[in-house]
C-alpha cells in the first residue's frame, strides 16, 4: 500500500479542482485517496474502515455539488477523512488526530467546508433541515445534504428529523450510506428492512414500472370513493421499500456506493427534484484494504498498525478497564441470573462480546440510542432484573433525562458503566468524557463511584450492582492491578486513606489516585509530608474521612478528570462549607471550563495540569502559603 503520493490527489487543493477531471479519472483518483487514508491512518490510528467505505461518495458528493456553499452535514463524521483531502487540508492530513493537527471529525473552526461540528450519531438530518429551512427563509437556493449512515438512522432523532422534514416538504438530500454496520453489525427492525432493500435489485425497476401504471390507469377511476386508499394500499404491496415515501421522501436507490459514475448521475437528479430526497446508497466498510473489510469492527478506530498484516504497531501496556469490566460481569452473571446488559451500538467497544457470547439471551444491543438503552433497562429494572448499560461517557449525555427521570425518580437497581471517561485523547473535543461527574452528581438516589485501579474496578461494579442505581465511572486505556480473582464489594461511600501526612492532602478520585501518591514521594523528597486519600466515592462522599483529614491538616488539594464546574472538588469545598470549615484551604484541580482538543491521552494531562509533576507543585504553593500566613 505504501509508494508514491504523486498523482491525481496532489493536484486537488479544493473541490473545484476535483471539478476540473473527466470522470474517467475519479475511479483512479479513489484509488490513490485510499492509499493516503491506509497510510495516514497507519501511522496516526483513528478510523478507517468508515472512511475507505466512503471514498467514492465522498468524491461524487463534490464532484456534483459546490461546497461550501452547498452544505454538506456529516453524521457523526468518522467518515469525513477523504472529504478533508479534498477540501485544502491535503498537505496537513498527516497530523490527522494529534495534538494542534486535523481533528478527526468536521470542525468549523478548521474549515469553512465544514457544515456542522460533529462527532455524535443521529444529528445530521436535523441539522440540515434547520440549515434548509433557514436558506428558505433568508432566500437563499443551495442545495442541503445529509450524509448518515444506517447504524445512526437507528437513533431515535434521525426518525424524528425525517418525520419534520416531511411535513415541512423542503429541499433537502439525504444519503443514506448503508454499510449494514454502525461500530458494531446493526441490528433491529431497520436493519432487517435496508438489508431486504440492499437483496433487491428490481426496486428502482419495480417503482418506476408501478408510477408509470398509476398514470395511464382510467381518469373514471379518480372518480370512485376511496381512489387515494386504493392507490396507496396497491403501492404498498407492490413496491418494497416504502417507508421513506411515507415519511415524505422520494426514495431514491438502492444505488451502488463504489460506482463513481452511477452516484454522480443519481446526485445530478436529485439535485434538480424537488421537496425531502432519500438516496440508499450500499458500500462496502473497509473497502479496498483486506484486513478492514474483514473485521470492520476492529478498524472502525484502530491504534496505529502494520500494514502489510493490520496488526497494532505498540502494545497497549496490559489490561485494558473495558476488558477487565467486560470480563466482571461474566464472573458476576454467571452467579447471579439477574444480570442482564445492554449496550447502545457498542458491543466490543464497551467490552460486553464476552457477555454476549456466554449469555447471548441476557445481551440487549439496541442500536445507536442510548436514550432507549437507558429506559429499556429501567423496564428491565422493574421486573426483578439487574441491568448493567454499558455507555461511553460522552454518548450517555444522550441520556441524561433517562437516568434522571426514569431510572432515578423510581430508584431502579440500573448499572451504569460509563467508559472512556475523562481524557480520551486523539478523537478530540466530541469525545472527552469530561463533564460526566458534573452532571450526575447532583441528581439523587445516584450512586458514583470512580475506581483508582482494575481490582477496584471489579469490586465497585459488584458494589453497584448491589447498590444501584449506581454510576462506576473508569477511562480509557489500560490499568494498574488487574485482579486475580472476584473482589469483594465496597462499603457505599467509604474512601480509603492511602498515606498519612501532616502538611497537606491530596484527596483524589479515580484515575487521578495514582498520580496523587507519584506527587506525594516528590513532596517528601522537599520535606512535604503529604496524606493521600482514594474518595472512591463522588456520591455519597466519605464525609467522616475528610471531615478528619482536612480538619487536620487545613490544605487540601482536590484531584479529578473531570470539568471543576460541578465536579469532585466542588462537592468537597460544599462539604467544609457546609460543616464550617471555610479556613481550610483548598486548590481544585481539574479539567477547564473549555472543550479539549485532540491528542494523545498523556500529552494532554501534562498540558492541562494533571501530571504528578504539576500536582507536587500546586500541593507545595499551597503549604508555602500556609507557611507563609502562620509567620
């Protein structure tokens, strides 16, 4: 795959020079955007088999349309990379998801061909008929297209999108990219229904034939009773694919996603149509490199790899807190039938493939929607079950009227594992699980609990189970102390004083307890005794621990990954306030009140003052100003 980038793709800065090839050319110029996307993202990681699907869509989208000034809106937008190659950032495309490089998602900031900021399923035909209907009103006449693909049309928003857009009747195009995967294979009725589309090559045939029919039947017969109910119920049961039309779409496919040509033909004429444009189009995920189209899954965003085998280049440095949460809760099933999962989308990403394969009845994946996750598993709930959701950090802010309202109101014995919690690194500001402490934290009835390590992890999810509805909130990556066996659960809201120390203490949370004893050793080598205390807990805290311990000492600096507004460290200085402890001194460290770029997961800590380094020091200003004010 490796070789010369000299070619068609070096002479495309914009898509007006895309515009400036005979057709004949894309096929070959899609040729060298794949090779790009295979070596680029081989060296940077991030998500290829999205991407190498989309090529030549990508190509006949602007080939066909003139963006910026058509609006091109991506869902989720894992798929966008050769949209970027296209749109001048060709040259800077090997900085691709790191740190002060290209975000791997649309970015408005990053250019005026990026229609809507992106990073989340289900958004796009939303977007787009606000962007449609806002032409109309300001007069304006460019074309508006969607792009989503059939995992996201799972979301409940997307139906909710199309239901609007057909009453509304604007112009507006939407392509369907139907690769009958989202992260995971799809599943669901909608999945069913496109794939009996995609095994239907007479549709197109068959829709046309039936529309010519209805116009040479008899004009006598407009005049029977009920003509409108015949004509649609005949409609019905002779051409497949209906229920976009019901919706107040034209539909127009299934179309071959890989036939350049074809695409440029079918996006030519719906340009010219009139009114809400459905366009199917069928491609393969991986396409043209082996290793991706064989496991989609795997590549949907892959580390940097080898590309002659596909295999990751660097060891990932042990167990991961998704594999050891996923591997828990088949220990915990297994003793306890109760437990069921669920999964939004996300069976191998949120480590439940070994769940679902020695419990494939107790496993419930229900597409890209995390909201019905949510409530599904308060049904569950009140019927005796135990269900764990499984949820990426950033995906369960989706949800955040479910937990409050359906599983907390009621007290409903639901797990959440919220995953990637915290810096998540190179897929950027979409996708950093900052904010998830602070908006759980104050709704009651809920348990949060956020593990120093994977032993701990294993007994906090026990504890959940046992005491839910319960939060366990764990990042990405690998972990220290993998457990040897079954944990036993933790006392609710009991933390743990890991080192005692008279000068200051650095309460920690989480991911963050470990880097507190790192900053501890370096104290002591300045002559800082500093205590260490593991908070396990954000709700309920362990008020009598640091009741004690900040009463004791009287500096205290708070560590989280998490936003500061609302989060760990504010629930600590309400407490003191609370319990009139307002002389005691407390710095809060944590994420800041901004959204976080892309780059690699410890690059970014350092930057935002989570290294040991930056924690030894702010404990160390904190009992010099201590000093100070004793003299």
């Amino acid at each position: 795959m490796s070789g010369s980038r000299r070619g068609l793709l070096d002479s495309i800065s914009s898509p007006d020079d895309l515009k400036s090839l005979r057709r004949e050319q894309l096929p070959h110029l899609a040729d060298e955007v794949r090779r790009r996307l295979i070596e680029t993202v081989s060296k940077t990681g991030g998500h290829l088999a999205a991407n190498l699907g989309a090529v030549e869509l990508t190509l006949a989208l602007h080939y066909v349309f003139d963006s910026p000034r058509d609006r091109i809106i991506w869902d989720v937008g894992h798929q966008c990379y050769t949209h970027k190659l296209l749109t001048g950032r060709r040259e800077a495309f090997d900085t691709l998801r790191q740190w002060g490089g290209l975000s791997g998602f649309p970015s408005h900031r990053e250019s005026e061909h990026d229609a809507f900021d992106t990073g989340h399923g289900s958004t796009s035909i939303s977007a787009a008929l606000g962007a449609a209907t806002a032409r109309d009103l300001c007069g304006g006449d460019e074309s508006v297209i969607a792009v989503i693909g059939d995992g996201a049309m799972t979301g409940g928003m997307a139906f909710e999108a199309m239901n609007h857009a057909g009453h509304l009747k604007r112009n507006l195009i939407v392509v369907l990219n139907d690769n009958a995967m989202s992260i995971a294979p799809n599943v669901g009725a909608l999945a069913g229904y496109l794939g009996r589309l995609r095994l239907d090559p007479h549709y197109r045939r068959a829709k046309e034939n039936f529309e010519h029919l209805l116009s040479r039947l008899p004009l006598g017969l407009a005049l029977l009773e009920g003509v409108d109910r015949f004509k649609a119920g005949l409609k019905q049961l002779l051409v497949p694919g209906m229920l976009f039309e019901e919706l107040g779409f034209t539909y127009l496919g299934p179309i071959d996603g890989h036939n350049i040509g074809q695409l440029i033909d079918i996006f030519q004429q719906a340009r010219e149509q009139k009114g809400p444009i459905l366009i199917h189009v069928v491609t393969c995920k991986g396409r043209g490199y082996p290793p991706a189209e064989n496991d989609a899954g795997r590549f949907h965003g892959t580390p940097a790899f080898d590309i002659a085998t596909g295999e990751p280049i660097a060891d990932l440095g042990g167990r991961s807190h998704t594999a050891v949460f996923g591997d828990t809760l088949v220990r915990l099933a297994e003793a306890d039938p109760r437990i069921v999962a669920v999964t939004a989308a996300m069976r191998d990403g949120s480590g439940l493939t070994p769940f679902s394969e020695r419990f494939p009845d107790r496993f419930f994946d229900v597409g890209m929607a995390e909201q019905h996750a949510v409530t599904f598993a308060a049904g569950l709930a009140t019927r005796g079950l135990r269900p764990v959701v499984a949820v990426y950090s950033t995906f369960l802010q989706r949800a955040y009227d479910q937990v409050l309202h359906d599983v907390c109101l009621p007290r409903l014995p639901v797990t959440l594992a919220v995953d990637r919690a915290g810096i998540v690194g190179d897929d950027g500001p979409t996708h950093q699980g900052k904010f998830d402490l602070s908006y759980l934290r104050h709704i009651p009835n809920l348990t949060i609990m956020a593990p120093k390590d994977l032993s701990e992890l294993a007994a906090m999810l026990r504890t959940a189970i046992e005491c839910a509805p319960a939060v366990v909130r764990y990042p990405r990556g690998p972990g220290l102390n993998p457990p040897e066996s079954l944990p036993e659960a933790i006392l609710r809201g009991q933390g743990e004083l890991l080192r005692e120390g008279d000068d200051v203490a650095l309460i920690a949370i989480g991911s963050m307890v470990w880097p507190s004893l790192v900053a501890a050793d370096s104290l002591e080598r300045r002559g800082i005794q500093a205590a260490v205390i593991n908070a396990r807990f954000v709700r309920p805290l362990d008020e009598r621990l640091l009741l004690q311990v900040g009463g004791a000492v009287r500096r205290v600096v708070t560590v989280e990954e998490n936003a500061l507004a609302g989060g760990f460290g504010a629930a600590v200085l309400e407490l003191y306030h609370a319990r009139s402890l307002d002389d005691v001194k407390v710095s809060c460290l944590g994420l800041p009140d901004a959204f976080i770029e892309q780059g690699l997961r410890g690059e970014l800590l350092a930057r935002l003052g989570l290294a040991p380094e930056h924690i030894c020091q702010t404990a160390a200003a904190l009992v010099g100003a201590g000093a100070e004010t004793r003299r």
